[in-house]
C-alpha cells in the first residue's frame, strides 16, 4: 500500500494477523495493582510478561520503536485530517470490524462484536455509568485505521508513548529498542522535556499514533463523552504511563491528568479480562446498546 492510501478494499489487508498480533501485546500487558472490583477474580497469570513473549511482539516492537517518530506523526495526523473521511454510524463501524477481523483470536471464538460487548457488558454488569459502557463497546474501533491510511500493523496497535522527547526505556516495553530511531539521538527530542515545558498537560503532548489516538481523534469532537470516557479512549495503550508510571513530569499541575489516570486504571481491566466472560447475545443486547449509542453521538453518521 502507498503511504497516506485510503484503503477500503480490505483484501489488500490481512485483518487476521493484525488481531493476531493485538492478541499477542494483550498477552504482556499484564494490569498490575488495579483498583477494578472486576479484575479482583481474574487469573492474572494467564497473561504472559513481554520477557517470555513470543518473536511476534518482539520483532513487532523493535519495528514501531524505530518507525515512530515527530515526523511520521505529523504526517500521520495531516494525512487523517485532510483525507476525504468514511461515513458510518458506530454500530456500522462495529459490523466492518466485524468483517475484516474476525475469528483470530486463539484463545476464543468471539467475533469483534462479542469483544466490544463483553467489554460492555462487564461494565454494566458492575454498575459503571451509561457513558463508560458506551466506551468499553467502542473502545477497539480505532483498528479500523489498519485500512485507512496506516503504513503497517506498527502505527496501529501496541503500547503507545510520547514522542518529541525522550523515549523513557524505563518505563516502555524493550529497553534499548529505540537505537535505530533517528529521534532518539536528535538534540532536541533525546532530552527529557524535548519540544515539551514541565507540566504542560498531557492534551498538550503528542503520543505516538495508533488505533488509540486516531479513535479519540473521531469521537472527541462527534460525541458528547466526558474528558474521561475520552482518556479512556486515549491512553488505554499508554502504558509507561498508566502502569509504570513514567512521563510524571508532563503532566499538570490543576489535577486533570491525575484524574484521568484513576478512569484509565479503572477502564483497562475490562479490556484485558473479559475475553474468558460468557458469549454475548449479539442480537439481544443490539437494542440497549443502539440506544446508548444514540444517547451520546448525536450526529449519528460519524466521519472516520
């Protein structure tokens, strides 16, 4: 695929591989200490840490850690906002994940649909507001970028950090990844504030692009979600951050950033353990979830 192509012709993209590798970075990031009730009975060891992981996420992290650079994204968020945009609703957007990436996870049979609501689902089940189970069912959409624009399955998923200054390999995944990075060695981005003051807020810094942030670049501005369900949507790959504390000195001083890492923490574990939940009721569930969607996207026919 050409660089900054829209892509609808989804045969031109292995959906399943990318899942598979989605599947394989889930496997790693294990969520320790949540404050999530709902992760309380959760058999944590299941889930493997990156040391043992298998060659898929090793070799894919030494790919995004050397690609991800200011200038790929600044190209990146040019190309999404200046390209003629898909319109679909959101659930449409969930019946085209649906299509294009389906069946790979090895440790289920779910379809993406049945992901998104057994995220959902968990969350209602445990009380959560209306607008935290809207986010838990749309939270994966962002894969949709695979066949809008990206250059791999590297600027889609995996863990996300800032880019513009230092790469903190205390904190990232595979310390010592970044070498052939030409930012790690720019005078300017290889200092620990970069193009960055202290405390500047974390809406103030770019992270590296992903289905993350090209998700929160959708509905920030085409839903009325709160600054939480947005952080959620945001930062829920950003683990240096949210798990191992890194990048502390950017974020602000007002408390915003620190109340939006407590709904991070809160929202990730029903991302990474519902998948052993019961097989949602697709059809059943439609009618509730067709109503929270409504409730909070006005607009109804987004533009990805």
């Amino acid at each position: 695929m050409a660089p900054g192509a829209l892509i609808d012709d989804t045969s031109s993209r292995d959906g399943l591989a990318l899942e598979e590798t989605s599947d394989a970075i889930d496997a790693v990031n294990v969520l320790k200490g949540s404050q999530s009730a709902f992760a309380e009975d959760k058999d944590k060891t299941q889930f493997r840490q990156y040391d043992d992981a298998c060659d898929r996420v090793k070799n894919f992290y030494l790919e995004q850690h050397t690609k991800q650079t200011v200038a790929y994204n600044l190209k990146a968020r040019n190309h999404h906002r200046h390209r003629e945009p898909v319109r679909m609703t959101i659930w449409e957007a969930m019946e085209k994940l649906n299509t294009l990436i389906d069946d790979s996870d090895p440790d289920t049979s779910l379809s993406q649909i049945q992901h998104l609501l057994q995220s959902a689902e968990a969350m209602r089940r445990d009380g959560q507001p209306r607008w935290m189970q809207v986010t838990g069912l749309i939270h994966d959409l962002g894969k949709l970028l695979y066949f809008y624009g990206s250059e791999g399955q590297w600027d889609v998923v995996g863990d996300t950090f800032p880019v513009g200054c230092r790469f903190d390999e205390k904190s990232i995944i595979y310390p010592g990844s970044f070498g052939a990075n030409p930012d790690a060695s720019d005078p300017i981005y290889s200092t620990d504030l970069g193009v960055y003051t202290p405390n500047c807020g974390l809406d103030n810094v770019m992270l590296s692009w992903g289905h993350d942030e090209y998700l929160y670049q959708v509905v920030k501005d085409q839903s009325t979600l709160p600054a939480e369900a947005l952080a959620m949507i945001r930062y829920h790959s950003f683990y240096p951050w949210h798990k191992e504390n890194g990048y502390r000195h950017l974020m602000d001083k007002e408390g915003h950033d620190e109340r939006m890492l407590k709904a991070v923490r809160e929202f990730n574990p029903y991302d990474l353990y519902s998948k052993s939940d019961g097989v949602p009721d697709v059809e059943g569930l439609k009618p509730y979830y067709m109503e929270l969607i409504d409730e909070y996207f006005p607009e109804r026919v987004l533009r990805w």
